[in-house]
C-alpha cells in the first residue's frame, strides 16, 4: 500500500512539473479529495499549490477561470483588476486549512503573492497586510465607488467541524503587494443579528450550524447582499453559534454614503433559500452552506 501511495505521489509530482494546464490541475486537484489518498493528500495539495502557482506565472493564463477545476474558485471583480484564486484541504483527522493566491498585474514589482490564513481569532477587527487574511472560499466580489475610486468586497465561505462562517470582507490592493490589506472601514454596522461588534468592524460575519445552509449573496433587484437572518435554537444558546440557523426573515446590507449599512427584517417577497454559488467550487462540500 505504502509502495502504492509513493508511486502515485511521484506520478502527480512528474505531472506537476511539466507545463501546468487545466487539464493537469484538474486532476492534481481531484486527487488529495480522494478518500483512496487521505494518507497522503496533503502531500498531494502541496502539488496542486505548485502547480497553480506555476500556471499563473505564466502570463497568458490571467483572467482564465479554470472551470474544469471543480476543488478551485477564481474569482475576478467586473473590470478584472485582480484574480483571486482560493481553495481548501480537508484534513484527515477533520477540519480544513485554507489556502489561496492573488494575481495583480497593475503592482509594482512581484505580480503575485501567496495568502496566508490568519485563522478567525477577532477576525472582525484585524486590518490584514503581508498576504495574511481570514481564510476561506471567495464566492463573489462586488464592486462599488467611494470618492470616485473602486471599492471592492468579497463574499467569503470558510467551513468547519461544528458551525461554518460566511464572510462580508474587503480588499485594499494598493499599488504594490506589500500594501495589500484585507478588511475596511467601508462597514457602519453594529451588529447583524446576535453578530455585535464593540467597534466599528473591518469585515461582518455570519456563523451557523455546519449541517444548514445559510445566504449571504449579492441581489441586484434588492441592491444588497441579502441575508439569512440567524437566530439560536433556543433563547438560553445565544452565542453558541453550533446553534444558529436561519429563522425565515432576512437582511439587507446596502451600500449608501461610501459605507456599508443593514437593514433588518427586510421585506423580502422572493425566496432566497439558496445562496449564489460559483457550481466549481470545492468538491465534497456544499457551498451553499
């Protein structure tokens, strides 16, 4: 088995080191899914980073989408200043590490950086630079104006064992890579829902049961990001976010005065059940959720 497992490493690490195309990286990416390869599948993700990597240094590649890679999103806002490439791996034992790229062609100097997850300790108040960022899967990127420049904001999944948290996030690119920060003070909201904030936040949070689904998602008819309002199982489960789950209303954070702000019980006629989703992103699980 062992003699096995060693061959097929090599087999992905000879893939990953000729031209990388789609082709190559989907199947690199499929592999460290495979329960047949748990034993070695961070080994495995460890060759799909590589081989990513080497594909978008190839400048030819930017912009491309690579829909045939189903454990991958690529994410561009609608002037396709930057891409954002952004997956998970999850780990034998449960759980997930999270991993993602960013491809700017207008910085100065490296074009490229690797991002580094800051994990969610006060996730809501961390001003991120140096590639460090509260990691998970960027679903969308919405672009707005503030003082005639370009704001833009990610729509963020980050999965876990008890409860999964979904992101309203930003990014501040800057004109080189060391002036890369994510999180802004493009938010006046307080709260959003049983989610209270002691100040003024850099990005707002949704945390709810793993085993539900929850929207957080852009809706032009609406012009906001309508939200599953969340609320505990029980009145003494406050806080205990395993607990949380929609309660049928819902919210509308709306971009008025250069700021993000929520409207709660928004009236909302149509049935949004079922957030928006890019269909390839990560395989074996549901990111709808």
């Amino acid at each position: 088995m062992l003699k096995n497992s060693l061959f097929a490493l090599l087999l992905f690490s000879l893939t990953a080191t000729a031209q990388p195309s789609e082709q190559s990286l989907q199947r690199l990416g499929n592999a460290y899914l495979l329960p047949s390869n748990a034993s070695f599948a961070d080994s495995l993700a460890e060759v799909f980073a590589d081989s990513l990597w080497s594909y978008i240094s190839i400048d030819k590649n930017y912009g491309n989408t690579l829909s045939a890679v189903k454990n991958l999103s690529v994410q561009l806002p609608a002037d396709q200043s930057f891409a954002l490439y952004t997956w998970i791996v999850p780990q034998q034992r449960g759980g997930f590490t999270y991993h993602g790229f960013l491809w700017n062609p207008d910085w100065k100097g490296p074009k490229r950086i690797v991002l580094e997850d800051f994990g969610t300790e006060n996730a809501a108040y961390r001003w991120l630079k140096g590639g460090s960022w509260v990691g998970g899967i960027c679903y969308d990127i919405i672009t707005k104006k503030s003082k005639g420049k370009k704001v833009y904001t990610l729509l963020t999944f980050r999965p876990g064992r008890s409860y999964h948290t979904k992101y309203i996030d930003a990014i501040e690119l800057g004109s080189s890579r060391k002036q890369l920060h994510f999180g802004s003070r493009i938010f006046n909201i307080r709260s959003n829902g049983d989610e209270r904030y002691a100040r003024r936040p850099y990005r707002i949070q949704f945390r709810y049961n793993s085993s539900l689904s929850a929207a957080v998602r852009w809706d032009g008819k609406h012009a906001g990001i309508i939200c599953d309002h969340l609320a505990p199982s029980k009145e003494n489960l406050q806080e205990k976010w395993f607990s949380y789950g929609p309660d049928f209303s819902y919210d509308r954070v709306y971009w008025e005065k250069g700021k993000w702000q929520i409207q709660e019980a928004y009236p909302l006629v149509q049935n949004l059940e079922v957030a928006p989703t890019n269909g390839r992103v990560p395989t074996t699980l549901d990111p709808r959720k």
